[in-house]
C-alpha cells in the first residue's frame, strides 16, 4: 500500500464508477478518444479486452477519502516483446493533487514488471498536460520524444510527449 492507495482489480460491478469518471469533462479533455463511454463499450471492453489478457485494469482506492477514486491499467499487453502501454484517470476531483496518481502508477508498474515480467511500459500524453508529465516523470518515465501535432481533435493539432520506464531503470 503506497501513500494509503490500493489498486484491485476492475469487475463489472466497477462499471457506472468507470462510465462516470471516463466521461467526465476534466478526465475526458485529457484522452484521444473523445466520444462518451456508453455501458455496451464498457462491457465490450471488458470481454474483448480485460477476459482475453489484453489489458489489466484496477480500480484505484483511497484508504484517505475511503473510496474508489479512478482507474489504472496497463493496455496492449505484448507477451512476445515484453511491453505495453500505462493509462490512468482520477475520476474524482477531490482526489487530484494528493499523490494518489503516482501511487497507483507505482502499484501498477509493480504489476507490469514483476507479475507480467514486462521489460518497457510507455505512455502518451498530450503535450500541454504539464501537471501529468511532472507526475509521470515522478512515477520513473522517462521522456522519450514529441510527436508534433500527432492528433486533431475538434479541429485543433495537438502536440503528444513519449515516455517510458523499463525494467533496467528500476532495477537501479
């Protein structure tokens, strides 16, 4: 248990926290993919992605607010090159900027190193989401390189940053 946050693995019953905190405007500004989570997408995620081994996610707990607060998880999961992709959100507005989210990173990275014997787990993040990097850069990613204008969304290029940690810089 890092800084009173625990992670647990999402169920089902996880879903309308998901759907709500996935769709809410200060989490949704921050993802590349903006059409709002409906329950059909959750639950396909879930089958399609979750069951078959694809992605582990876990819902995040803070033992401070005594409450899930968000979402964790390592996404595209390859066995064969021994990475994949981090993705996080804080639902609860409340629970920002009191660590939790470089907790739960840390917690989930345990998870991708040792129990899924990965070797690099990156991420992406839009360029002008400074408060993120900062705390990514915190959790151990490394900045990696910028993809000028990667995406267009509602008609405006943005920027996305690279990073990654790997196994070699944990181990010291």
């Amino acid at each position: 248990m890092e800084n009173n946050v625990t992670i647990r693995k999402m169920t089902v019953e996880d879903t309308d926290n998901i759907i709500k905190w996935r769709n809410s405007p200060s989490v949704s500004v921050n993802f590349i993919y903006r059409r709002p989570l409906t329950r059909e997408d959750h639950l396909n995620w879930i089958r399609n992605m979750v069951d078959t081994g694809k992605v582990v996610q876990y819902v995040i707990h803070s033992g401070e607010l005594g409450r899930d607060v968000g979402s964790v998880y390592l996404r595209d999961i390859d066995h064969d090159y021994r990475k994949a992709e981090f993705g996080i959100f804080i639902g609860e507005d409340d629970a920002r900027g009191r660590g939790i989210g470089s907790a739960a990173a840390e917690l989930i990275l345990r998870v991708g190193f040792e129990e899924l014997d990965l070797n690099r787990i990156f991420l992406r993040v839009f360029a002008r989401n400074e408060h993120a990097i900062k705390a990514y850069k915190r959790a151990g990613f490394v900045y990696e390189g910028l993809f000028r204008q990667d995406v267009i969304l509602d008609g405006v290029p943005e920027d996305v940053v690279f990073m990654s940690v790997l196994r070699e810089d944990r181990e010291g």
